[in-house]
C-alpha cells in the first residue's frame, strides 16, 4: 500500500500518474478497436497540438486518414513535421468555431493554450495558465472547412476528436448539419471550471446526446491532487444505429 500513496517530483500521488498512463495504453488499443467496429476511416483531430492523439492511433493500428486542425504556431510546426512522414495525415494551421473569424488565443507551454481566458481556479492549478501569450489565430467552422480539406463527407464514415481547452461545444456547433454524417466523436467533459465560460459536463453531454451520439468510454483525464476529484473526462461516444454490419459466421 505505501507505493499507492507514494508522490512523483511533482507532488502528486503515484497511483494519479500510473492511472494516467493506463488510460492512454486503453485508448491506444480501444479506440482502432471501436473504430473497426464502427468503420472509421477518417478521423478529424481538432485541437491536435503536436500530433499525440495521431500518433497513438497509428500505435494502435488505425490505418485511415487523419485530419488535424491546430492553431498555436509552436505547435503546429511539429504537427506538420510528424504528418509529413505519413501519406494518411495532413495538418491545417486554424482554429475551429461557431463563426469564422479571427481571435485572439492565449498561448502557453504544453497543451493548455485555450481561446478561452482561465478562471481563477485553473490559473491555480496550472500556474503556467497566468501570463499566456496572446497570438491572433484565424477560426474557421468545420462544416465549411470539411470540403476543403477531404472533398467532402460522400462515403465516408468519419470520427470527430475534440481537445480545445473549453471551446469543445464551440467547434461542434460549427459542424452544423455535418454533424449527422459522424459515426462517432471524442470531447474533453469538465467537472471543473478551468477556463472562463467553457461548458459543464452536463451541458456538453446534453448536446452530444440530443445530436445522437451515445456514451463507449469515459477517461479521467485530470484529477485534484488534494481531493482525488477527477476535474475532466475524455469522453468517447459512438452513434450506435449506424454499427458497422459484419456477415454472422455461417
């Protein structure tokens, strides 16, 4: 029992850390695993950052194209990088939003860049969050941007991952009526308010739901160190109806 309440350089309990990383070892296996079961063949990586959720989809054995969108210049330089050595994935330097536009995004080490200002709880937590850099970034909505970047959705059988820092519920509504054309989606759910005006949980799963898509996984992605409470989930939903059909042996 003394590992399990053991602390890491950084404070936090050893079984947080260790949790974390059997949660990312469960998506790189589980994700291709629903995604041959629903067909996926293109995935839309929102909020891609350096291509680390691309990069554990190929680990797992996703073979499809993936899209990745990713504002932040540092950022994206390595995405681009990464998606040059693969035929299968193209990187676009934007923003993805209910208008397009441009705004100001608030820029900072790591994967904590949000177009969204942090509450005072979040700066907190994540000190880095308290003097970001502010980079004018152009927004497109996805709907508009689908076109230019895969031809269009004609049979295809597309995956949507969110991972924007509270703006998730944004890019979504930017997908308009796209959205049905989705066998299944990926989004950050927070229990927390890091970010000024970022969505609840209950709220973001309100909009997943009514739009058809239904709960395959829940990942703790972040906890308190002091409370154990969990501050956000990945959340991984599928459309069950459009279940890819197989041949029953025999």
């Amino acid at each position: 029992m003394a590992l399990l309440g053991r602390k890491n350089k950084n404070k936090r309990p050893q079984w947080m850390v260790d949790e974390k990383s059997v949660f990312e070892d469960l998506q790189r296996v589980q994700l291709p695993a629903l995604f041959e079961m629903y067909g996926v063949d293109c995935v839309i990586d929102v909020g891609a950052h350096e291509g680390e959720y691309a990069e554990r989809l190929r680990a797992g054995g996703y073979e499809g194209e993936i899209v990745s969108f990713e504002p932040v210049p540092r950022a994206f330089a390595e995405l681009e990088r990464k998606a040059a050595a693969d035929e299968g994935w193209s990187a676009h330097r934007l923003a993805l939003g209910r208008e397009d536009g441009s705004t100001t995004m608030n820029v900072v080490p790591g994967t904590l860049s949000s177009i969204l200002p942090a509450t005072k709880f979040g700066a907190g937590r994540y000190p880095r969050l308290q003097e970001p850099e502010e980079v004018e970034v152009e927004v497109r909505r996805l709907d508009r941007v689908l076109d230019e970047t895969l031809g269009g959705l004609d049979g295809r059988r597309p995956f949507l991952k969110l991972d924007t820092q509270g703006f998730d519920l944004d890019v979504f509504a930017g997908a308009g009526g796209a959205i049905d054309r989705f066998v299944g989606m990926q989004s950050e759910l927070a229990l927390m308010e890091i970010y000024k005006g970022m969505p609840s949980m209950q709220e973001a799963l309100a909009a997943y739901e009514g739009a058809g898509f239904e709960i395959a996984a829940l990942y703790p992605v972040s906890r308190q160190t002091r409370t154990g409470r969990v501050l956000e989930y990945d959340c991984v939903m599928v459309r069950a109806k459009v279940l890819k059909k197989t041949k029953k042996p025999g």
